[in-house]
C-alpha cells in the first residue's frame, strides 16, 4: 500500500521577494538571514512584502536596533519634579533592553540651548516626553522634532502650536475651576483672592488661573481675584510679597496657589494672622502639604498625578513604535485630596 505524500506550498524565492518589496535579492537576504546592516525602513518592506508572498519561514522581527526615547524635565528641586524623576527611574526600569530613555533637565534661562538640543539630538531619537514653556522658541524646535518624524508628548503644560502625538497632562483649566469652586463654596465673606503663580511662562499655569477667574466670574461674585504674581516657586519671594500684600489690605479671603510656594505664604500667614484665615487651595500632594492640611492651614489641594504621567508618556512612545499593542485610552485624571482623605494616598516627595 503506497502512502500518498501530501505536497507542500513552495515558499517564494528571494528573487520574487526582492520583485515584490522593491529592493535587491541580496537586500532579501541580508533581512531574512540577518546578516549585515539594513535600515528599518527596508527590513519592514522585505518582512511585509514575504508576509504577502505566503512565506512558510520564520520571518525576523522588523524592529531592530536600541530605541532611544528623550524625557526632556525642568531643572527644579520642587517635589513634583522629585516625583517625575523618581516615577521614570521605576518605569524607565521595566521597559526592557531595546528602549535607552535619556533624562535631561533644563532651567529657566536654557530655551536656546534647549531648542538646539531638540533640532540636533546626539542620537537617533524615536521619541520625545518633554515639560517645557509655551514660547515661540521652543515651539519651533518641537515643530522641527514632528517634522522630522519623531513622536512628541507633552506632560505637565502643554505647548500651542505643535503637531503633538498626545498630552499627557490633566485638564488644568478644569483644574483651576475645580479650586475657584472649592474657594467659593468655602468662603463666607466677601473678598480678594491672592493668586501666587509659578511662571506664566508655561500654559499649565495660565490654564489654572483662566479656570479659577472664569467660574469666579460665573458663579461667586462675591469674590475678586487680584491679577496673579509671578514667584518661580520660591518659598522666599512668595513670603515677602504676600507679607507686603497683607500689610497693605486686610481683605484677603481666599489663596490660590498654583505652585509650590507653600512655605513661604505659610510663614507671611503666620505673621499677618487675619480675623478668619484666608481659604487657602494648591495643588499636588506632598508631604509639605500634607502638614499644611493636617493643620487647617490648607483647605484642598489639587494632584495632577505625575507618576501616571510618567506612564502614559512612555506608553504612547512604546505604542508609536510599535512596542506596545495599545495606546493609553485615558487622560489623566486630577485628584483633590482634603484632611478627611489624605490617608488614602501615598506621598512620594
């Protein structure tokens, strides 16, 4: 009895690969003997066009080479950049030997600097997560990042103007109505509002102030913010000119913080104590502020989670490059923590 052999496919030959893909025969073998150097863009058509052509071999992977991801932060020593820094070493550590995440920080007087670094990378860049300030400049350089095919997120404050892959960062307009109706609902005279700002230099701080004056204006009237100071989150500069606003008017009713200053509007409090104590509302959870809640000097503060952040940047980076199935589907949410819940998170700075 004669055992009938089954005929198999004939896989397609590396000449008709080569036809298909549009590239040399020995182009075709480089790729699926991996051997020698063939840019990305080649090695995916080869793969694809064998994939097309029913190749019965195991295929190698189109990715190839180390991905080189820039994380691009503000030079600061404030909590929330503590926590940005300790968030991308936890995560920078689970990505795995393909992705190199170079850190960088900057400081305020570094946009030149910075834009020259994000035209002209020291490497081949896949991918850009960056805190910048929202100015001409550094609109152009991120510009020139998209148009050259790198993927940008911005995290914190976003930048007008640019092509961005995602924003990583909460709703920070929401955000600053969120604090004008905490200050409304809580006061119960009428007032100014003092309104300390980091730098108006980024929109995540323009935002919080657009949000906090418009719901003011919409729905506690009562209330009349005074127009926002600048205090480059500096303890000693938000206490001298809130000492000097306290000296001068005894009609401060409410704060609100954008920042971190807290130290120092804290120390000009304690100095100038009114007959009811302004209500006070910031953002991010810290140990520092978590004293200050404790103690009733604040009311509410605001969490922008950068440690999700962090995550969802370096999501949308790895899915871009084809190393993640998905895209983070979620923005990230703000959370607002008073006394009674502040046990239920945990302060990383």
């Amino acid at each position: 009895m004669s055992v009938e052999r089954r005929r198999t496919k004939r896989s397609p030959r590396f000449t008709e690969i080569a036809i298909e893909a549009g590239v040399s025969p020995s182009t075709v073998d480089r790729v699926l003997n991996e051997r020698g150097s063939v840019s990305d863009a080649l090695r995916r058509k080869v793969v694809e066009a064998a994939k097309r052509l029913g190749t019965n071999r195991l295929l190698p992977d189109v990715r190839h080479g180390v991905l080189h991801f820039d994380v691009v932060l503000v030079h600061s020593e404030i909590a929330l950049f503590q926590r940005f820094n300790n968030a991308l070493d936890r995560y920078a550590n689970l990505i795995g030997p393909r992705v190199t995440v170079h850190r960088s920080a900057w400081g305020e007087r570094d946009d030149e600097r910075l834009a020259e670094f994000l035209e002209n990378p020291p490497y081949p860049r896949h991918g850009l997560l960056i805190v910048a300030r929202d100015n001409a400049r550094i609109g152009q350089a991120l510009r020139a990042v998209n148009a050259a095919g790198t993927p940008v997120v911005t995290m914190t404050s976003d930048v007008s103007g640019i092509q961005r892959l995602a924003y990583v960062g909460i709703d920070n307009v929401l955000a600053g109505r969120t604090a004008g109706y905490l200050a409304g609902r809580f006061t119960r005279q009428a007032g100014k509002v003092w309104m300390p700002v980091a730098s108006l230099d980024f929109r995540s701080q323009l935002d919080r102030v657009e949000g906090f004056t418009q719901i003011l204006a919409e729905q506690f009237p009562h209330l009349d913010p005074l127009p926002p100071v600048e205090v480059a989150d500096d303890n000693e500069r938000a206490h001298a000119l809130l000492h000097d606003t306290l000296r001068q008017r005894h009609d401060i009713v409410a704060i609100y913080s954008t920042g971190a200053c807290s130290g120092g509007i804290r120390r000009a409090l304690r100095r100038h104590p009114l007959a009811v104590a302004p209500v006070w509302i910031g953002h991010e959870a810290t140990r520092e502020h978590a004293e200050l809640l404790r103690a009733g000097d604040l009311a509410a503060v605001i969490d922008q989670d950068p440690e999700g952040q962090i995550l969802s940047g370096l999501q949308h980076l790895l899915h871009a490059n084809e190393e993640l199935e998905r895209a983070p589907e979620q923005r990230t949410r703000f959370r607002l923590i008073t006394p009674e819940n502040l046990s239920q998170f945990e302060l990383f700075a």
